[in-house]
C-alpha cells in the first residue's frame, strides 16, 4: 500500500512538473527560431546588402573580389542558418512557428543560390534585390503574425 502511494505521488508530481513544460517548449522554440533567423538576417545585411548599396560589388570597386568571396561565405552562414530555423519550426508544436515553417525553404535555398554566385565571382543585382524583398516579405509576415525578428550579430566562421 505504502509503495502504490509513493508511485501514485511521483507519477502526480511528474504530470504536474512536465505539463507546464510541455507548452514551455514553444516559447524555446520560438526563442531559437528568432536568434537563427536574426543570425540569418545579420550576415545578409551586414555582409551582402551593405556592401552591395556601398557598391564595393561594382566592377572596378576596391577589394571586389574579397568581397564578394565574403559576400558567398555569408550567404552560405545565412542558408544554414534559415534551414536550423526552418526546422526549429518545423519540428515545433507552436502553431505560429508551423505557420511560418513554409516560407523559409525557399529563402534558404534562395541564400545557397546567391551566395554560390557571389563566390563564384557572379554578381547579378537582381539576386540581391530580389533577396532583400523576400527577406523583409518574411520579416513583415513574421512580424504580423506576432514574432519580430531582428538582426543578431554574430562572428561569422571565416569572416
């Protein structure tokens, strides 16, 4: 009788700890959905976007080249990072991250594409431009459905 109290008390006591827990995963999830994305967003705009408006992309620009090598290696950082957050809400019980789950793998292959010709030393403006609106499209989305993302500054491997 003392034993089936004990069980019965721990299995209560483990029911009452893991049930908050259970919807504290969402917040987790969205809270590593943001800082990947944020990442994301950071190295595209940092890396890509800036130096693009600066025009240290044009022919002839100073350090074009090294550029736009770092320009590839930031958008290869972002992709990985937009695919982490892709299946953050993928796997995620939130309904707002589920929601928002189908529009990232087309900016995270988009990010590959880009960033695999600005290494390669191709540079087309309207990848950039075109990268730009997709990114403030999901932002603006993400943001109406109640996540803001932000950029995160992070240290970039190689950069």
């Amino acid at each position: 009788m003392n034993r089936t109290r004990t069980v019965l008390t721990g299995t209560l006591l483990v029911a009452v700890v893991a049930a908050p827990l259970s919807t504290s995963y969402a917040l987790f999830d969205k809270t590593r959905f943001v800082l990947h994305l944020g990442a994301a967003y950071y190295a595209f705009h940092q890396w890509d976007l800036k130096p693009y408006q600066q025009g240290k992309f044009s022919a002839g620009a100073s350090g074009r080249t090294g550029n736009l090598v770092k320009g590839g290696l930031a958008l290869a950082f972002a992709a990985h990072e937009v695919s982490v957050a892709r299946k953050v809400a993928h796997n995620s019980n939130s309904p707002l991250l589920q929601k928002l789950d189908g529009g990232l793998n087309s900016l995270s292959n988009e990010m590959s594409t880009v960033g695999a010709k600005l290494k390669g030393g191709n540079l087309n403006a309207a990848d950039i431009q075109s990268l730009d609106t997709d990114t403030r499209t999901f932002s603006a989305a993400s943001a109406a459905a109640g996540q803001p993302i932000k950029d995160v500054p992070v240290a970039i491997p190689g950069l």
